[in-house]
C-alpha cells in the first residue's frame, strides 16, 4: 500500500511538469520563476532515486516494484526539462534587454 500511494505522490507531481514546462515554452521568459526552487526539487528526486538503491528491502523486490524508480527518473526528466527552460528563457530575456 505504501508503494501506491507514493506513486500517486509521484504521479500527481509528475502530472504538473510537463504543463510547466510548456508554459515556460511559451512565456519565453524566465521572470517569475526560480532557480533555487528548480534545484531543490531536483536535489530532492536525486536523494528518493538514492533512498531506493540504498534500500534492502526495495532492491530484494526491484523486478516486482520497479515502476516507482520509473516514476522518480520521469519526474526528474521533466524538471530538468524545466531547468532548461529556465535556462532557455534567461537567455532570451537577455537578448530582448538588449
């Protein structure tokens, strides 16, 4: 039951990143948004994949309850994604500054 609902978890945060995303797409501005955040979020997914591999008990059931770590690894992706929106955007706010 635990495993459930921290895939509900997983899935209800990993279900708001890709509109983010998108967003940012096209807002073609990174004002309004934060950096720190961005990198504590994906600190955070870094530190749950790692709770999983250095858990006994979750590597003893890896091949039944493998589909956790694949929505830890997703979620990470599309903060990332975020992240280089981010990146992508500052860029563009500094080209129409100048």
């Amino acid at each position: 039951m635990a495993e459930i609902l921290e895939i509900v978890m997983l899935i209800c945060f990993g279900a708001s990143w890709p509109l983010n995303v998108i967003k940012a797409y096209h807002a073609r501005t990174a004002k309004g948004k934060s950096l720190p955040f961005l990198i504590l979020i994906i600190v955070g997914y870094l530190a749950g994949i790692t709770a999983k591999f250095v858990s006994e008990a979750y590597m003893a059931s890896i091949a039944e309850k493998w589909y956790v770590l694949f929505f830890y690894f997703l979620n990470l992706l599309m903060v990332c994604l975020d992240l280089a929106m981010y990146f992508r955007n500052r860029r563009l706010d500094k080209l129409a500054e100048n």
